[in-house]
C-alpha cells in the first residue's frame, strides 16, 4: 500500500489521505456514511461502504488510463484492494489527472460543514451535454479513459435522505459545469461552450451521525449555497494545477476561437489565399 499522508481532515473526523505509491487519495471513514455514486465500482446509494477514493490510472500525467484487468470494474477492484480496502465496502473514480493536483475547498455557515475534493482536466475531452458522441457499447465496459476527467468527492457533515443526496449530486453538477462557463472553456466536440468533460464522476458522503438533518440541497438552501461554492472553488483550482486553465489563459484570441475551428493553420491559410489572390489581381 506504500506511504499514506494525510493532507486534510474533514469536520466528519475522516482523513483525507494521498497515497503516492497507489496515486490515490481517500477518504477514509471514521463512523457510517450515506454515500452516492456515480462509479461501477459499488455505484449508486449505499450505506455500508468503509471509504472512497480517486485513482490516477495512467502511468505519467496526462497519459491515457492503463487497465490492469479485462474491464474497468475488475480494474478498480485490484485498484481498492492495492488502497486497502475491501473492494465489496468502497467505491472509486478513475482518471488521467495527477492526484499531486487535486484541490480542497470547504465552505460552513453556522454549524453545517461542506467539502469538495476535486481532481480535474477538461483539455483532452471536454465536451458539451448533447454533443455527437461515437460510442455505444453495452454491457460491460472495457474501453480506456481519454485524458481529461472531473472527479469529485464531495463530503456534507449533515444526515440526509437519498432523495436529498440525490439532489446535491444535482447541485454538485451545476456548479462545476457553472466553473466552466466561467472559465469559457469550449467543446471539442461541437461550437458550444464544455459541461464537463466526457469522463466526469462524482461521488457525494453524508453523515447520519450528525445532529443536523437536511430535506433540500437545492439553490434556495443554505446546503445548496455551500455546495455551490465549494464545488466552483475546487473546480477551478484543479483544473488550474493540472493544466494552466484560467482566465488569464482564456485571454487568448486563438483560445477563444478554437471551438469554431480557427487555429493559427487556418489564420495562415486564409493569408496566404488572400495574398495570392491580391498578386492575381482578384
């Protein structure tokens, strides 16, 4: 299992712990949880899970993932067993991106407590919601991840039924697409501005421990409002770590247009055209 180092600790009392041997960080649980996932691996709600992780499954930053077995879920089994857990008691996410990268924002307002735990990269697939898409492929799947993914483990210290988990799982996907429509991060897919990128998994924690109990996690509520925040904030600092994107970098004309297809190739062809058809008098 290697070197464990703990780089945060939850309000829940969970560690949050990378690590670098696996290139994972867990969330290891230090009572109950309710949690819901969006992963193969132990997906959906469930009450009875020991911790999550996030998994870097590319041998360098930024590789495509490499499957360690016939298909990705017996995969993330070997990769749960490798990060100490029993694979049938935890839920995992995979991704290209460097888990040296990941950011924490956690946001309260009097005692309730959110945290987002975010890994991110949107340049090698980010893709708008209603894009052309090319795969279908049904049952199990085996196919390797495109460089890119969002994952995030968000972690509310408050108990709330699935139906409520259900809706911050909602809210946590508004505000990381609201990151990057603040970030005009574009499509490679089609003219419009990214969702997401085509690889996004979350997983949400709630604790039945808490005093607090929560029906609404929406955008009129104060666990919506949290959510929210933390969400954006984290969203925003990984996607900057791993590959430089921010406004800064988004000042660039050739950035800015690249989803409708204009690339310095295309400037230059267009010159050309122009000054050979000035020299033919055109």
């Amino acid at each position: 299992m290697g070197e464990s180092i703990v780089i945060y600790t939850l309000t829940t009392g969970d560690p949050v712990v990378w690590r670098p041997a696996n290139r994972s960080i867990a969330v290891e649980f230090a009572g109950p949880r309710k949690v819901l996932s969006t992963s193969l691996l132990n997906g959906g709600y469930l009450e009875d899970l020991t911790g999550v992780f996030n998994h870097n499954c590319g041998p360098d930053n930024g590789s495509m993932c490499e499957l360690r077995a016939p298909t990705y879920l017996e995969h993330m089994r070997l990769v749960a067993r490798d990060a100490g857990f029993d694979p049938d008691r935890t839920t995992g996410m995979g991704t290209a991106a460097d888990m040296a990268n990941v950011a924490i924002a956690a946001r309260s307002f009097r005692e309730l407590n959110v945290a987002a735990i975010v890994t991110g990269g949107v340049e090698g697939n980010g893709g708008r919601a209603g894009d052309p898409a090319t795969h279908y492929q049904p049952g199990e799947k085996t196919a390797q991840h495109k460089p890119g993914t969002i994952n995030i483990m968000l972690v509310i210290d408050a108990d709330m039924p699935p139906g409520t988990m259900t809706r911050a799982l909602v809210t946590c996907t508004e505000a990381k697409t609201a990151a990057l429509q603040e970030l005009m991060a574009g499509s490679l897919y089609s003219t419009g501005l990214a969702t997401g990128s085509g690889t996004d998994q979350s997983i949400v924690v709630a604790n039945p421990e808490s005093p607090l109990y929560f029906e609404g996690a929406g955008k009129h509520n104060k666990l919506g409002e949290l959510i929210g925040q933390t969400v954006k904030q984290a969203v925003t600092e990984a996607l900057k770590k791993q590959s430089g994107l921010s406004p800064a970098m988004q000042h660039d004309m050739l950035r800015r247009f690249k989803r409708y297809g204009v690339t310095e190739e295309t400037l230059w062809r267009q010159y050309v055209t122009a000054v050979h058809n000035r020299a033919l008098g055109r």
